[in-house]
C-alpha cells in the first residue's frame, strides 16, 4: 500500500473516529476509511457471537456498492487452525476459503480480530476481500490490530456517554414524574376541600335549622330530605376519593363471574327512574345478548356514574335511554347512554376522561362534582378490557357507550 496515501487516510480516519458523536456515525465513518486504507478489501465487518452456538452473526457491515448485504447472516466460527498471536493479540488469516456460507457473498479470505463492543469481548472485526490471497505484510496486520483498538476505544466512548445520557434522561423523566405526582396530589387537597365545603354547608346549616326552631311536619320533612341530600353528595365525594387513592396504590380489584349485562341495566334504570320521576328514564336491549364474564359490581358503578351525569347535566328534565347492543364482531358487547342535556364542545373529548378535569361551560359549573367520576369510569372500563368514548354536540346532547369483551 501506498505510504502517503496511508497516512492520509489515517489521519482522516482519527478526525472521524474523534468527532463521531453516536455509534452510527462512528460506524459509517471508520469503515469506509478502514476500505480507502486496505484498498484490496471489499467489506468491514463486525461478526457478533450467536449464544450456544458454534456461529457468528454479521452485526455490522460497510462494503462496496455492488456487493450484497450480509447483515443477520450467519457464518460459522472461524478454523482454529487460521488463529495466531500477533503482537498479544489474537488474529485471524483465513485465505483460499472453501465454505458455502461465505463463498455466496464472494469471501475469499479474510482477517479478524476480537474486539469488545457493549461491553463483550468475543465480537471480531472482520475485513475480507474475494482474493484467494491476502497478500498482507506485517506493517498491515499492526495498523489493522492499532485501528480495531483505536474503533474499539472511541466505540466505548459513545456507548458510555449515550448510557450516561440515558442515565440522565430517566432522572429527568422521573423529576417530571415527581413534580407531577405532587402536583396531583396538591389538587386532590384542593378537590377534596372545595367538594366536602358545599355538602357539610348544607348538612350543618339544615341541622342547626331542625335544632333551633320549632318546625311542623312538612316543613321537617322537607329539611330531613335536603339533609339526606346534602350526605349522599357526601358520601358520593368521599367515595370517587377513596375509590382514586386505592387504585393508586393497589390497582382495580377484579371479582370476575358469569353475569348478565341487560338485568344490571333493568336494575339500575328502574332504581333512577323511582328516585327522579321528572325524568324518563328508558331501557332498550338488544334480543338474544350473550351472558358475559365480567365483574357486575364495577359494571353497575360505571353505570350509575354515566346515568347520574346524564341527570346532573340535563336541566330540562329530557329523556335518558341506556341501551345494550352486539358490536357487528360479535367479540363485545356496547351499553350505550343518551341523553338531551346541555353538551359537551367537541375539543373537550380528550380532556373529559382525565382525573380533575371539569369543563369551564358555566352550566357545568354550576353543578357539583369532583372531576373524578368519568375518570373512574375510564379506569374501570380499561381495567375490564373495554373502552369508552362520548358523542356529543352543545345543546344537544351527549351519548357515553363502553364496549366490554364476549
């Protein structure tokens, strides 16, 4: 080879080994060298060792353009017989190669020797040529071994700072973790304060109402009934609370069984329809809908919490239909409920679902609540291996439908 060629191509290889900033430029930029340097060479490798077995496979290649790629391929261990000490260090000279598997990819002889890439030391650095002959002198094999040590040593510097930087990456991520974790639970503090003030309000001034003033009948009924009222928002609150930090902490519970959907509908619908006359509420299911293993208590929570919105959030007392249908696939069941309340803009549908999440409609804000009721809804369809999702325009109504698998 040509001495000043060689030079040249050695310091343009040591720029681009230096400036190389992630393993694949490094790769690239070396081995396109390395083939300008030993110019009777047709590929640089890298041959990765295949675990329990007596084979390498190709983990990287450069080569000439009209050449095939053999990355993936497999080729067997090189002879024993064609490995030698050079300068301390393993190499292999294999010429006048007779195997199938390297003679399709035009390999006539090679040379290899080990280097350490991710922290193995058994990979081999490989460049081969369709020569019967390598015709290699001693100063080539030494600037090959000082070249696979110095692609060696800048390769572990990339990997280590891309680990560092990954090290780095996942502080962040948790740090962002952290602070949104202390974010939500500033919000829950806030939540619970803001939700528990107006049904306690009420509790306590109906009660001191009871305590201090001689009432008749009617009127004690009446005060009786707000009370009632005021404790099942309360309890309503402080059960969406506890119902948030368990699944935080322990995830959804599951008591599967066999149970049939239309009668958890039939049940639940009759229930609401006794409690708020003014509105009409209706079933419509679907004939001959599969018994379906599922947990029915969960089932029930989501729709009472999809009915309960539906009356929160429809001020003229319009009709609310829950229907149960077969998805076309027949794998999943959909319950459907409808109703002719004030609506929800379209651009809030990815929001509605999240924990806190109340809109900014003032009709919507005029009415109590958490944020957390759809939230729950979500988690427990998710955890049921269903989905949910809403239809709705303003003033026009919304329609909340869950699927639940067959």
């Amino acid at each position: 080879m040509n001495d000043t060629k060689i030079n040249n191509n050695y310091t343009d290889l040591l720029e681009a080994m230096l400036n190389a900033s992630e393993s694949e430029e490094l790769l690239n930029s070396t081995f396109s060298l390395i083939l300008k340097i030993f110019n009777i060479m047709t590929r640089v490798q890298i041959w990765e060792p295949i675990f329990q077995t007596n084979e390498y496979s190709v983990y990287y290649e450069f080569l000439n353009k009209d050449l095939s790629s053999m990355i993936k391929h497999h080729v067997p261990y090189l002879p024993e017989s064609t490995k030698k000490d050079f300068e301390n260090t393993p190499v292999w000279e294999y010429e006048n190669i007779e195997c199938i598997s390297l003679n399709k990819f035009n390999i006539s002889s090679l040379i290899a020797t080990e280097i350490s890439i991710q922290n193995k030391n058994n990979f081999l650095l490989v460049l081969t040529t369709d020569n019967k002959d390598l015709n290699l002198t001693i100063d080539d094999k030494k600037l090959f071994i000082k070249l696979a040590k110095l692609f060696e040593k800048e390769f572990s510097k990339i990997e280590d700072a891309f680990a560092n930087n990954d090290k780095i990456n996942r502080l962040q991520n948790q740090n962002t973790n952290l602070r949104e974790q202390e974010q939500l639970r500033k919000n829950l503090i806030n939540n619970i304060s803001h939700e528990l003030k107006t049904p306690l309000a009420s509790i306590l001034g109906f009660s001191n109402m009871l305590v201090s003033k001689e009432l008749n009948q009617v009127s004690s009924k009446e005060i009786a009934e707000q009370i009632f009222q005021a404790a099942k928002r309360l309890s309503s609150i402080i059960t969406d609370f506890l119902h948030i930090n368990k699944t935080d902490t322990e995830g959804w519970y599951l008591n599967l069984e066999m149970c049939d959907i239309g009668e958890i509908i039939k049940e639940s619908v009759e229930e609401f329809s006794s409690l708020y006359k003014e509105f009409k509420i209706i079933y419509h299911i679907s004939n001959n809908y599969p018994i379906i293993k599922t947990d029915p208590k969960l089932v029930r929570q989501v729709l009472d919490n999809l009915i309960s919105n539906s009356i929160k959030y429809s001020p003229s007392c319009g009709n609310i239909i829950v229907t149960l249908d077969i998805v076309s696939n027949n794998k999943e069941i959909i319950v459907s409920i409808t109703d002719q309340g004030i609506g929800i803009d379209k651009d809030e549908f990815s929001k509605l679902f999240n924990r806190f999440y109340r809109s900014n409609n003032p009709q919507v804000q005029k009415v109590s609540g958490t944020g957390l009721g759809l939230a729950i809804c979500k988690e427990i369809i998710t955890a049921l291996s269903g989905t949910i999702e809403v239809k709705s325009e303003p003033n026009k109504g919304s329609k909340f439908s869950f699927t639940l698998p067959v």
